[in-house]
C-alpha cells in the first residue's frame, strides 16, 4: 500500500470562486502542516448528468425553465443554476400550464409524473439512472407480492421517490435502531433496498439486524449504495487514519456529504465538519493541527474544494498530496426528453455518445 506521504503532489491551480484571503493565522503546530486530499470526491456521473441538463434546458428552450427540487442538494450549484434563469419549485402545481420543469436527480414517484403530465408540462427526467435502477427493483417486487424494507431516510426526497412506486409494499428503515419495531405480513416474502446514499457500514448492520429478524431476508439483486456513494467512503476512510482534522465540502441536505463526516469521525479523525463554503472553516478547528483530509460530497463542484485549499495554504497546509483509492470514468447521457430535442446538434451528439446505463 502507497503511504500517504508518498502519494503524489497536486497543482492547486486557481480557484474559481474568490476565496476569502489571510482570514486564517498559519499558527505553528507540532510536526509538518499538509493536506490529504481524498479521491475520489465531488461530482458523480448523475450530478454531472443533471446540471447539465438544467443548462442546456436553459439554452435550447430559453429561460425560465423550471426544475422540482433542488437540481441537486448543493446551494453554490442552485444558486448558479438560478443566476442562469432556472427557477426552483417544490412541487409541480407552481409550475405554469406548458412550461418546462426538470425532475431532480433524485428521482420522483409515478404520482409527480402524472401530476405534471396533467398539467400539460414538459417533462425532463434528470433522476439518476441508477436511481431508476431502484424504483425498477421496487416495482419487480411489489409486483411479486414482496415486502419491501427499504432502508432510507424518511422526508428524504429519493425515499419518497422510490416509495412512490410501490407504496403498499414499502416499510421504511430510518436506522438500524428501527429494526426491532418493524412489522411485516409475511416474513418469508421480504426484500431490503436501500437509498443511493447511506454510510455502507451502518446499512450493513441493519442488515445483519434485520436478517436476524427475517432469516428469509433477499438482497437485492444488485448494490443499491451507488459507486460513488462508495468510492467516497473508501477514499475518505483511508484520509481519516492519518487526519487530525476532516473537512468536508457540502451542503447540510446533502446525505452523502454528511455520512462523510459521520465515516470520518468512525475511521480515525480525530474532528469532522461539513462546509459550504471555505469561509465557515473557524481558526480554532485548526489549533494544534498539523494534518488536515479534505473530500467533498457528489454534488459539490471542484471549485469550491480549490477556494478551501487556497484558504488552507494560506494557514501553511500548502503541502497538498492526494488519497486516491479509485479511478472513476462513468458517464451517462442526457436525459432522452432533452437528446429528442437537441437532435442535429453537433455537440449534442457527441454527449449522447457517452458510456449510458440507461435507454
Ligand atoms: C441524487 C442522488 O444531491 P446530493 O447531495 O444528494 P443526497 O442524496 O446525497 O442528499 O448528491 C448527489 C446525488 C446523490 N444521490 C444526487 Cl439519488
Ligand atoms: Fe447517482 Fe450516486 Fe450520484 S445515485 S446522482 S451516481 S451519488
């Protein structure tokens, strides 16, 4: 295994949102001050897939073009994409007769599907694919008759997306503390499923726990915890062992960036916070410090990660060296409703050639 010291320094580069400069002391600490820098962090493929699509809506319709939800759960991204003439809605009866309005990538039910069909919108579909994925395992199940555990958070809007389409079969799991308190008609007609974005460790455990419940307990048929959900945990575990301090970009409804703390502080840092922006790192997180791990969530573009490593150089963390645990290459393309329509475009066409887990 490559120690981390050895692991390859990185060009900074510049930021490309304006940091807030020498707002931090570099104070002396014991030892040499550095950075590790988990990888992979930061956009996944679904994300990627999404804000594009809410941009390049933008450009062929025209603005507004609106969007339920957030696009994803990060405000630097939202409050761009809102600069760029998107307007946010919480549900589909804000949106004017006929306009356009992209669904999350969070997914949603069949009954938001049909609520904007009816009111006459034009839908584009950004749901990740590998959300889609889930909602296709719940709907094969509920219609075998399965119960269906899914292991989730409730309010979060991709539990309620997949429960949405089978929600008479449908139990959610908040925690492994939920297990002793769930009932089901039969138990030897159980499933779990999860959401996308759950600490892979805790849902191993509720699991396990609801295994010892229901011995007849099926998997699903296959990792429902995404790739990038995954990598990040990987990447940011092997950062604690060696991190004083964990520092994770993203924004407080963003579940995979919080569950990155949460596993940081399982995995050896000694103290995790979650930031939006470089400008909420407090002067006394990094007292007595000498190793900072820096990762960021799957909806946090790279920019914001840049301004908190120019914001920690200036404290003296200018030694950078990256933790890569992975290569990511996994590309989807465009949501279909938006290829129909981009159709001739040269550029287009080649986005539509991307690697695609979905038709
Ligand atoms: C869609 C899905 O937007 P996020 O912060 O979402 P979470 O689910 O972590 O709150 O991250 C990207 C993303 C993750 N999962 C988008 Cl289903
Ligand atoms: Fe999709 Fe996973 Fe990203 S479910 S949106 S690839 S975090």
């Amino acid at each position: 295994m490559t120690s981390l010291t050895d692991a390859p320094r990185i060009d900074l580069g510049m930021p490309r949102i304006p940091s807030v400069r020498g707002r931090l002391k570099n104070n002396p600490v014991d030892g040499a001050k550095r950075v590790l820098l988990a990888a992979p962090r930061g956009y996944c493929a679904g994300v990627d897939r999404a804000v594009i699509a809410v941009e390049k809506a933008l450009e062929h319709y025209g603005a507004p073009v609106y969007v339920r939800k957030q696009i994803v759960h990060n405000i630097h991204v939202v409050t761009e994409l809102e600069k760029q003439g998107a307007i946010f809605v919480d549900e589909v009866d804000e949106v004017p007769e006929g306009a356009h309005i992209v669904f999350s990538a969070h997914g949603v039910s069949p009954a938001v599907v049909n609520a904007a069909s009816d009111r006459g919108l034009h839908a584009i579909d950004a749901t990740c694919p590998l959300v889609t994925k889930v909602h296709r395992e719940a709907v094969r199940f509920a219609r075998d008759d399965f119960e269906i555990l899914l292991i989730g958070h409730e309010g979060h809007e991709e539990v309620e997306g997949t429960a949405g389409e089978a929600p008479d079969h449908v139990t959610l799991v908040n925690s492994p503390d939920d297990v002793p308190n769930i009932e089901v008609r039969d138990p030897d007609k159980v499933v779990w499923l999860s959401q996308t974005t759950l600490s892979v460790d805790e849902t191993m455990e509720t699991v396990r726990r609801l295994r010892e419940r229901f011995p007849k307990l099926q998997d699903p048929p296959s990792d429902d915890i995404c790739y990038a959900t995954q990598n990040r945990q990987v990447a940011i575990k092997k950062v604690a062992q060696e991190a004083e301090l964990v520092i994770v970009v993203g924004s407080a409804n963003s579940s995979n960036s919080v569950r990155l703390v949460e596993v940081a502080l399982e995995n050896g840092a000694k103290a995790a916070y979650r930031v939006d922006y470089s400008s909420e790192i407090r002067q006394e997180w990094l007292d007595g410090v000498a190793s900072v791990g820096v990762t960021s969530g799957a909806s946090v573009p790279e920019g914001l990660v840049k301004e908190v490593l120019q914001e920690l150089a200036d404290a003296g963390y200018a030694d950078v060296a990256e933790v890569k645990t992975a290569e990511e290459d996994l590309m989807f393309s465009l949501p279909k409703e938006l290829r129909k329509d981009l159709q001739g475009n040269r550029e287009e066409r080649a986005l539509g050639g991307r690697r695609s887990a979905e038709g």
